[in-house]
C-alpha cells in the first residue's frame, strides 16, 4: 500500500500537466515500513530526453544521486519514481519495465489533452518480467502513518520532521 496526500497528488498531477506533451518526471521520497510505504515529499526532475521527450523518461545517475542527497537531508528515502503519460493510459510501457529497478514505486500520471487523468502505482517483480499494480490511497489531510493522521496542516516544509517527531515521543 502507498499512502500519498491529496496535495501531493495534484503536484503530481500538475507537474504532469504542465509538461505535456511531454513526459515529465522526479523521484518519490518518503519512508518505507516494509508492509506500506507512505509519500512525503516529490523531487520533481528535468526530463532529459531530447530525442523522444513525449514518451520516454531517463534517470541519470546525477538525478539519482540528487534524489538521494534530498532525501537523506529530510531525514526520508527515495522509495520510488513518478512519470507521466501524455495521452496514454497510466500503466507501464515496455520501455518502462526495461528501465525499471524492483522495490521502487512508479507512479504514473496520465494526461489526456492537457487533462490530468488516472494515476496509478507499480511495483516491477523481483525477476523484471512485469509490474504489479500497487495500491495506492490518496489521503485528504495529509499523510497516514501507521493509521496515524498527520496532524499537520497544509503545506508546510517541515512536515517531515513534526512526523518523525511525533513518531519518537509515541
Ligand atoms: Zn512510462
């Protein structure tokens, strides 16, 4: 399971949008219990396919390593990859299961006509030979953690740390 707000998913979403008709992507940071993972917080990166940039995505070893810093600096992990899919439906392409690394989330954002649309989680199998789907719960207030309702309001930075803080005193 993966547990994402409501305000994360419309950046998602409008990242995806304002990409099109290209493809737009960024890294998915959070932490991850084993049992279920929740986002709390995007990396958004530059696409940098020129040759292809409306239906393929490259993640380089810089953006990897950017991914990483930023999260560590949060105190979170990188636990997966959003890309969007202008004018396709939200689940993997061939090229995406070739490129895709087990244990990571990818989550893909469709855009139909400018028009952000289904977005949907993936898992790839251990031996790459296809994703499952992974469900995925748009939360409205926030981010549940452990069935716990971030008490957290709005969009502040620091959310991360207040949850971790609460997570100690517990
Ligand atoms: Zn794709």
């Amino acid at each position: 399971m993966l547990y994402l707000s409501d305000e994360l998913a419309v950046r998602i979403r409008t990242h995806a949008a304002e990409s099109y008709p290209h493809e737009c992507c960024g890294a998915v940071l959070g932490s991850d219990s084993g049992s279920w993972r929740e986002v709390l917080d995007l990396f958004p990166l530059v696409n940098r396919r020129d040759d292809s940039p409306r239906n393929r995505f490259v993640i380089t070893p810089e953006d990897f390593r950017a991914a990483e810093q930023t999260a560590r600096k949060g105190g979170l992990e990188v636990i997966g990859w959003y890309h969007s899919h202008p004018d396709h439906p939200a689940r993997p392409s061939e090229y995406d299961r070739e490129h895709a690394w087990p244990w990571y989330s990818y989550v893909i954002a469709s855009v139909m006509q400018h028009l952000p649309k289904d977005m949907k989680s993936w898992r790839l199998k251990d031996d790459r030979t296809e994703f499952d789907e992974e469900e995925m719960e748009i939360t409205p207030f926030g981010t549940i953690n452990g069935g716990r309702v971030n008490a957290g309001e709005g969009d502040h930075p620091d959310r991360a740390s207040a949850l971790r803080g609460q997570a100690r005193k517990r």
